[in-house]
C-alpha cells in the first residue's frame, strides 16, 4: 500500500473552461490593439530617419523637404510630407522637426489618438514655428 494516493476532487486544481475563455479574450483584445498600433510605431521611427537623412542634405529648405520626400517615397510615410517639416537655423546647424497625431480607429465610433513629435536637436526642443528660415 505504498503507491501513489488517490486524487481528491476537492483540492484538484487546474483552470476552468471560463478562465480559459477569459483569459483567450484578454490576449486577444491585447493582440488586436497591437496590430493597429505597431504600424504607426513603425511610421514614427521611418520618420525619424527620414529627418536624419534629410539633415545631412544640408542645403536650403527645398532641398531639406526633397531629401524627406524622397526617403518618405521609398519608405511609404504618407502621414506627412516635407513641407510639413520644421526647419530651423538657430546656432548656426539646421535642425529638423516635425509633429503629428495619428488616429487609429480601434472598433466602431471608438479611436485611439497618439501624439508622435521628433526633432534633430540634441536639446530635444521641438520649435513652435519656423524661427530663422534656413537659406
């Protein structure tokens, strides 16, 4: 009679069919948000090289909003274009900013709101408006 006790059916543990389903529910409603917002995620971050790049282009403000174009045609960022950029000449070194707000429809009348803002300044000092316009 030294075998393995038989199983009591009051202490057995384990998860219930409805804790499985609630549990199924929150990662999905988790996975959903998810796939709507890591798209924008991705935008943002091909923004912020694209104003990289055209900071290198170190020319007039023209040629700064070609050089983001041309990198937003190859990367496909539609949600703002170079004219939209904030270029500035303060301390001699032309910087590049740019704000937007992405609105991502999550269900029905219901949307999501984010705020993206980036700049080139090490400061991290995003410009109101145009203070000096580069030549």
């Amino acid at each position: 009679m030294y075998g393995p006790k038989p199983a009591n059916l009051a202490k057995q543990q384990g998860v219930s069919l409805v804790g499985l389903i609630f549990v199924l529910g929150i990662i999905l409603v988790v996975g959903m948000f998810a796939m709507k917002v890591f798209p924008t995620i991705v935008e943002y971050r091909a923004i912020k090289a694209g104003i990289m790049a055209a900071k290198k282009a170190d020319g007039s403000v023209r040629e700064i909003q070609m050089a983001f174009n041309n990198h937003a045609n190859i990367n496909r960022i539609d949600i703002i274009k170079g004219t939209d950029l904030i270029i500035t000449k303060e301390t001699g070194e032309t910087q590049v900013a740019f704000a937007y707000t992405a609105t991502i429809p999550l269900f029905t009348n219901v949307s999501l709101m984010i705020d993206y803002s980036g700049t080139t300044d090490p400061s991290g000092k995003i410009p109101e408006k145009l203070v000096e316009p580069v030549r």
